[in-house]
C-alpha cells in the first residue's frame, strides 16, 4: 500500500494508517526541521552573520512574504490533490532547511529562508485544510491536540539532539542543518510509502472568495498573525540579544516548550470540545496580556525564559480559531478559505517584522506593549463568539441586545 498504488475512503480507514495518523507523522515530518531551524535561527543570523534588528526584520518579513501568498494554493489545486500539494511542500522545507548552512551570507540566508518558508506555508494550508475535512466536527479539537503533541515530540527530539550535542559533538550550524532538513525527507518517504492516497469528500471550490459570514473568522485570524509576530520574532530575538542564550541555552528553553505542548495540547484539545471556542480563546488572550506586558520591563534573564514557555504553552489554543470556522463554514469552502485565511493571517506578518524591527532600535518595550493591544483587540472579538457556533449562527453581538430599543 502506498500514495501511488492505492486510493482509500478517509471516513472507512482505521488504525494506523488512518487519515489522522497520516496528519501525525506529517507533523512530525514537518517540525523536525522547522523546530531545529526555528532554535538556530537568532544564533545563526547573530553569531555567523552579525544581523541586528533591522537585518532579523527583513529576514522575518521575507520568512512571511510565502505565507502571505497562501491564496495561490487554490490554483495548484487545480493541477493536483491537496494531499499532493502538502507532501511537495514537505519536501521543500526539508530541502531549504538542509541547504541553509552551505549559504552564509545575508543574501543566502534570505533565499534559503523564502525556499523554506514556501515548504513551510503551504504545507500548513494544507494541513489545516485537511484536518477540518478528514477529522469528525464532534471530535475535531481533540484530534488536533494529539496531531500538536505529535509535533511537540518531533521538536523534542530535534531540540533535544542539539541540547546534548551542540557542544558535546562540537556541532556546526551546517551539519544540524543538514541532518534537520535530511530527517523531513525520509519520514516524508515513509508517509508516501506507507499511506494510501485518501479520496476526498465534498469537492472543493476551486476559486478565491470573501463570504460576509465568515467575517469574523477572518478578524481573529488576522489579528493572529499580526500578535504572533511579536512572540516568534521578537521574543526569540529577546533571548539572544539582551540576555545572551547561546544555542544550546536555547534548545533547552525550546525542549520546555515543546514538552508543554506534547502534555498539554491534547488536554486543550479536550478542554476546547468541552467548554467551547469562545472561552477558550478569551482565556489565552488574557493570559497573553500579562505576558506581552511583562515582556516589555523583564530584566532578568530566567524570568524572561519564564515568560517565553507561559507565552508558548498558549499556541495550542489557537485550534479554537479552527474548530470554529469548521463549525460555521460550507464544508466546499474549507480549501479555498484555508488558503484566503493563510493569507489574512500575513498581512500583517510581512510588514510587522520591518517596523517593528526598527522601533526595537529605539525601544524593545515598546515593541511588546503593542503586542498587548493586539490581544487586547482579540480578546473584545473572541467575546462576541456564540456558546454554540453553526452556519446561520456565526456572530453573538451579544451589546446590541443590552442596547436600549430606541438607541437601535
């Protein structure tokens, strides 16, 4: 059995080789060279190349620029299956990642960034789009929080491999790279080997659209995009340059995070199918309020560490966001709109890089407290989430009931 000699029905197959343990390894696959690439990248960018804020900035914005052309997945779609589409970009991730170390100048790591970058973004799409389509309404947050947690244990091994050997071995930046890079492929080989090519359900809509109804879907995935920035950016750079971690010091921070997220993601999965999408999601962006805030007057190294695993043990609540366009969206809209929301989720990601690198020349703190007025902005539109969203359900502007009829 393999994607080449066998097609299956997603819904009937069980087991191991299921869809959702086909999403598993692909998760893995994916942040075997993406969390290795992610733990050097500030040391790399620091150490070989000398970058400051202004040159980090432009690397980042450039890292975004494919993740803001996520819409033109729709149109590959048109020339092969989605399935397809996420195995070739798991195969060019690996391969920028592999190839990075060999470029060690500004203008090569940009290129080897944008190549990975593309792997990277339209692999998610996929990926989000997939999982919304092969995975139960009633069981989708669970699941999800098993597929994180598959990939958290993906980043344990790759920054579990670099804590103990970066100085142990006397590693290079060139040979992780490479090992991180090649290690995607051969899982990848193995997905495609072991695997069948799962059959899809409702035909996807091959055409880009805006629908009215999903409006609010779209605002919190823009205003993802645009506070992520600050977390993956900023408070990487953060540790690298005003608190001096060396690249191991950092695996061990990431080797943190990434064991939260393996222990917790599942029970945020679990918590989110019980308790909903809008108290979910309220909770994470008042947690992260205090946290942006803290960021920008935190002097101390191990308490900014601290900050930096709370900050990351949120990420897995963002499947929230997901489960609740799964809920209100025409099950034709999913790929197209995977694709739109991708897209809306970098608008901001492209140019806040580059501003907000060069405000952190003047003030770092100033950086993180516009952080908190993103989640600020988030929290007010998570509140207007219904207890049970649906189509025709979408929006509970919950201040227009408690207004006065003549004030309407």
């Amino acid at each position: 059995m393999s994607y080449f000699t066998r097609s299956a029905n997603p819904a009937t197959m069980t087991g191991w080789r299921s869809p959702v343990f086909l999403l598993m390894i692909m998760a893995g696959a994916m942040q075997l060279s993406f969390a290795a690439w992610w733990n050097l990248m500030n040391n790399f960018a620091v150490q070989e190349l000398s970058f400051t804020g202004r040159e980090i900035g432009i690397q980042q914005s450039i890292r975004e620029i494919p993740g803001f052309l996520s819409f033109a997945a729709i149109y590959f779609l048109l020339v092969m299956r989605e399935q397809t589409l996420a195995y070739i970009s798991l195969a060019l991730l690996g391969v920028g990642v592999a190839v990075t170390g060999y470029f060690p100048t500004a203008m090569g790591f940009y290129i080897t960034t944008f190549v990975m970058s593309v792997g990277f973004h339209y692999y998610e799409t996929m990926n989000q789009s997939l999982s919304l389509q092969w995975l139960p309404k009633a069981t989708a947050a669970a699941s999800m929080g098993k597929i994180i947690s598959v990939g958290a244990f993906a980043q344990l091994i790759a920054y579990g491999l670099i804590f103990l050997g970066w100085k142990a071995f006397d590693l290079s930046f060139t040979t992780v790279f490479l090992v991180a890079g090649g290690l995607t492929i051969v899982v990848l080989a193995f997905a495609i080997l072991a695997f069948p090519s799962f059959r899809e359900g409702i035909p996807q809509r091959k055409k880009l659209f805006l629908r009215q109804r999903y409006w609010l879907y779209y605002a919190l995935t823009f205003m993802a995009g645009a506070r992520r920035q600050i977390f993956t950016v900023f408070a990487g750079f953060l540790m690298v340059e005003r608190f001096g971690y060396h690249v191991h010091e950092v695996a061990g921070l990431f080797l943190l995070n990434g064991l939260f997220n393996m222990l917790l993601a599942p029970k945020i999965g679990q918590l989110i199918v019980r308790f909903g999408e809008r108290k979910a999601l309220m909770v994470e962006y008042v947690g992260l309020t205090f946290v942006f805030v803290s960021y920008a007057f935190v002097t101390n190294a191990t308490m900014a560490a601290g900050l930096y695993v709370i900050d990351h043990a949120f990420f897995a609540i963002a499947i929230a966001i997901k489960t609740y366009f799964q809920k209100i969206a025409d099950p034709a809209d999913i790929a197209p709109t995977a694709g739109v929301a991708f897209t809306i989720n970098h608008i901001a990601a492209v140019v806040i890089p580059v501003v907000f690198g060069l405000i952190w020349l003047v003030s770092p703190a100033a950086v993180f407290l516009a952080g908190a007025g993103m989640t600020l902005v988030s929290l007010a539109l998570a509140s207007i989430i219904p207890s049970n969203p649906e189509e025709g359900a979408e929006v509970n502007l919950w201040f227009r009931r408690s207004l006065p009829k003549a004030a309407e």
